[in-house]
C-alpha cells in the first residue's frame, strides 16, 4: 500500500529537480553550489516529516484467542475491529485500549480485574494494529473517530444502558481521554477511567522523536508547527487539527467522571512528563483524580502486574466501581 507519509519530501525533491533542470538549461548550474546548503537542510526536514508520521509495525493476523470473539464495524469503510466475549446486557461494560504498536489480546491479563468485578469486556483494536487492515497514513485522531463510533454502536445496542469505565494504557490512555470528553453524548454513561502510564501531550511525542532524529531542541517548537501544518495537507477536515494545543490534555480531552492515574515511576517509553502533565492539570481543577507511582511497574509488557491490580481494585471500591 502506499503512504502519504513522504509525499512532503517528493514534492520539495521535485521542485529542487526542476530547479537545477532550469539552472542548467540556463548555463547557470553554478547557482547550485550556493544553494546547496539550503536543499540539503530543506530535504532532510521535509524527510524527517515523513519518519515522524508513523505507521504501526505491520503485524500477522491472528485468530482471537480461546473464549474471545472478533467483532467489526465498517468506519469510513474501514473495519474497525474488537475483542470481547459473551455481553450480558445487565452489565456495565469495560473497554481496554492498548498501547502503540502492541494488539487488542495483549490486554487480556488487564481485563480479569474487570471481568471478575462484574463487567462485559471489550478489547478495542487500534486500526491498523494487530493484523488488522493497513493504512496509507496512521493518527490518534483516526483511533479516536474510530472509537467515537464503536461507542455510538454499543448504545444503540443498548450495552452502555448500565454504564461503562475505560482503561487505557499508554497511548491507548491517549486516546481514552479524547473519547470521554464530556461533549460526546456517550459521555453520559463513563463511570470511571484508568490511565496507565498514559500519552498526554503529543508535542511531548513530537519532542521525543525529534531527539531520536538528532534534531536540535530549539528546532522542536517548529518541527511540531510545520507537522501540524503537513498533517492537515494530508487529512480530511474530519481529522485536522487547529492547533498544538489541541492536542495536550485538557484540551485535547478531560473527563468529568473519575479518574486514576496509575503511572510506572521509572517509564523508560515516554518518561515522566505526560504524567506530571496530567497530575498538574487535575490539581488546577475541580476534578475527581487519584494517581499512583509505582515503583514495581514497567511502561511495557505488564500484561499481569498484582500491584497495578490492587490499586486499581482499591479505586474501584471507594468509587462503588464493583457490580458483582
């Protein structure tokens, strides 16, 4: 399949093309021998554009794991996917979301917690993750319309009736707080949200990859401008994005349900910054918010971790989460 991703660097090597075409043509092929400081720096950025968009690692599909389901919905004709077993419509629900580059069924030690406090579980699978179908260019926002409309389909199969909380890991959490803001009608029915080592500001995303593309700091701010600015290019309106501040928490999306924060202390991934985001945040409003440090959690390949479990357990029962 082709991407978008380095459409940015086609064109800017077309146009230097034509314009050494040119000079040639006009015996003035000597102008290039100053200009080639300023092609070179213009090629490698318009380059780096395309390696910061992303596409998640193309992976095997597999079938769903024993006593899990595959369920799809078409979204903009493309097949939303998810796990989940057997809905008993006198439930709440649960939904988890993975993080980036990982799959649905790697949350399935993270839903027991949930299954055996009286919750339907579902699995959400970002597009383009798992073995799931490709894409030409890959954004949160795209998971977050996705989503927006899985949510839209449950209430109309009544499955959110009895409400429901979301557990998001690391960019999943991303996403979780996107889809639970209080404007979307499915808002109504959240009961809770945990946030496991979660994305909060995609400018922090943007930062970190500048750094593994050795791309100096006080270039970072226009880096993120110009992306922003390339991304809409490339996007339906649906997608696009006004500003970089749209895409950080609270802006980006900030739930009036509670929330808890369950945050590894030493988060190799995406450091602590996204965590101290999100806990300065909550201290600056009127919001229910709990968090936790936890020195005995990873970032990653946590699929069973019992102190994650417990504070998670212990959240539940002082919010009357449970539903036995």
């Amino acid at each position: 399949m082709s991407t978008h991703r380095f459409s940015a660097f086609v064109a800017h090597s077309t146009f230097w093309l034509l314009i050494s075409i040119c000079l040639a043509l006009t015996d003035a092929l000597y102008v290039l021998i100053y200009l080639t400081p300023f092609i070179v720096c213009d090629l490698w950025y318009a380059l780096t554009l395309g390696f910061m968009l992303r596409l998640p690692i193309q992976r095997k599909d597999s079938p769903p794991p024993v006593e899990w389901t595959r369920d799809v919905l078409s979204v903009a004709d493309y097949p939303v996917r998810w796990l989940s077993k057997a809905i008993d419509p006198d439930k709440p629900l649960a939904i988890l979301i993975h993080g980036w580059n990982s799959r649905a069924s790697n949350m399935i030690g993270r839903s027991v917690l949930y299954e055996q406090s009286g919750y339907n579980t579902i699995l959400f699978e970002m597009r383009a993750h798992g073995g799931s179908e490709r894409v030409k260019n890959w954004a949160a926002l795209h998971v977050c319309h996705d989503l927006e409309n899985v949510l839209n389909a449950f209430e109309q199969r009544g499955w959110l009736k009895n409400g429901f909380v979301i557990h998001g890991h690391s960019l999943g959490g991303f996403v979780a707080q996107r889809v639970m803001r209080p404007d979307l009608h499915t808002s109504k029915y959240a009961l809770g949200m945990i946030l496991e080592s979660p994305v909060t500001s995609y400018e922090y995303i943007n930062n970190q990859t500048c750094e593994y593309l050795r791309i100096p700091s006080y270039f970072h701010k226009t880096m993120m401008n110009r992306l922003l600015k390339y991304y809409n290019r490339i996007n339906p309106p649906i997608y696009q994005v006004d500003s970089v501040e749209q895409l950080s928490t609270p802006i980006w999306g900030f739930p009036s349900c509670p929330t808890l924060l369950i945050q590894a202390k030493h988060d190799a991934t995406l450091g602590t910054q996204h965590a101290a985001l999100l806990i300065d945040v909550h201290d600056n409003s009127q919001s229910d918010f709990t968090f936790h440090i936890v020195a005995e959690l990873n970032h990653a390949y946590e699929k069973e971790n019992a102190i994650r479990d417990q504070l998670i357990e212990e959240w539940m029962e002082t919010k009357s989460l449970f539903f036995g």
